[in-house]
C-alpha cells in the first residue's frame, strides 16, 4: 500500500463546476498537511495547509480528518486556470523525517 | 531575491556514470530536501538536510547521497547510474525544515541516462 494515495483522475469539469479531491494516507503519526499544485512541467507549489479545523482560502477548501486518515480539497466555480495536478503531501517524523507526495490528480477545467 | 536554484537544468549520461546535481536555496533558508520526479508520478523524497545534517532518508538505494555545504548549499550524488534513474529531480529549500513550513522548489534538473 502506498503511504499517500490519491484520486487517479484525471477529472474533466466545466468552467464553474464544483470539484473534490481526495487523499488517504496510511501513517497514523504523520504530523503536517498540504495541497501543492503543479503546473505541466513546471516544479510544485504550495496550494494550502490542512488543519484539523479545516480551512478555506477563496474558492478552495481543505478538510483533515486524522481519525480516517483522509485529506480532501474542494475547489468550487472552477476557471480555465486551475487546471493542473494537484498534489497530496505528508510530513512524518517517523524513523526520520519524510515528506511524502501522492501520485498527484489531474484537473482539467474546459471552456 | 533569487529563489532556490539548480544546475544544470538537463544532463545527458551513460550508464554506470556518476552524476553530481546541485541547488541553491533560498537566502535564509536552513533546509533542503531532494525529490525524484517521474512523468506522471508525484515527487518521491530522498533526502533532506538541516543546518548540514542529514534529517532524512527515503527509500532510494545507497547508490544516491547527497550533502550541505555551510552555506547551505546541497549537492546530490547518484553513481553507478542505471536507466532508471532517467527523472526530474527537484530541490526545495524551507527555512527550519520542521516539516511544518511552506517548501520552496526550484525548477529542477531533468537527468537522461542512456
């Protein structure tokens, strides 16, 4: 089993769409939380953290459930823009440190 | 302020060479951890170094090691290179390498081996 899974995709939605992301991991001691986007050949960058609470930046919002260990990411009235992979990261300290990237979901927004 | 940076951005090697990469972090930053990207993969984590020690490991065989100089730049050695190695490899710089803290990728090196 992967230690961070995702959404295979890739995802096709229209522009205003609503769409949801999701991403299980399998270490209990995993102890941060991210969203990063990456662009076609472009290197990976920061979306959001993910707090327990939940949190919200405009039209996206991620949500952290660590009793299912389960991460998920919700962008609402989609634009041409936000087309990319979206990348699910873990931090672990666990027998050392470890940031550990999901196989990443593609999005595709059309017009 | 310049952002982290790598060089050489491409290289071309045969198998059984060795190959050194290196980045740049951003200034101020104490932090840096390498990452092999495969087309279609997410980054796999290989290293990552704070203030000079190494803070962890990934699953990657011996063959790649990597370290800080005290300006806080890295290198990432890989020897006896196989056809497998052929990826993207990434560095991030992160200022204390809490794993709590935002990482900052440079644009990469893209490794053929041949």
């Amino acid at each position: 089993r992967k230690e961070v899974e995702q959404d295979p995709g890739p995802f096709n939605v229209p522009e205003g769409a609503t769409v949801a992301f999701n991403c299980t991991y399998s270490n209990s001691a995993s102890q941060s939380f991210f969203w990063y986007r990456q662009d076609c050949r472009k290197e990976p960058k920061l979306l959001m953290s993910v707090y327990s609470s939940g949190n919200e930046d405009g039209r996206f919002t991620a949500q952290l459930n660590r009793a299912s260990q389960y991460i998920s990411l919700l962008i609402r009235d989609s634009k041409l823009s936000d087309s990319a992979t979206y990348l699910c990261v873990v931090t672990s300290h666990t027998g050392g440190f470890k940031t550990i990237f999901g196989a990443g979901t593609r999005l595709f927004v059309k017009a | 302020d310049a952002g982290v940076t790598q060089s050489p951005t491409h290289l071309i090697k045969t198998r059984g060479q060795h190959v050194t990469l290196r980045c740049s972090p951003i200034s101020g930053h104490k932090s840096v951890s390498w990452y092999q990207q495969v087309l279609g993969q997410g980054p796999q984590f290989i290293f990552q170094y704070y203030e000079k020690e190494e803070r962890g490991r990934g699953n990657f065989p011996d063959r790649f090691s990597a370290r800080q100089f005290p300006n806080y730049s890295s290198e990432l050695n890989v020897n006896a290179l196989l056809l497998g190695d052929s990826a993207l490899y990434l560095c991030a710089s992160s200022s204390a390498g809490a794993g709590t803290e935002k990482l900052f990728f440079g644009s990469g090196t893209q490794l053929s081996v041949l």
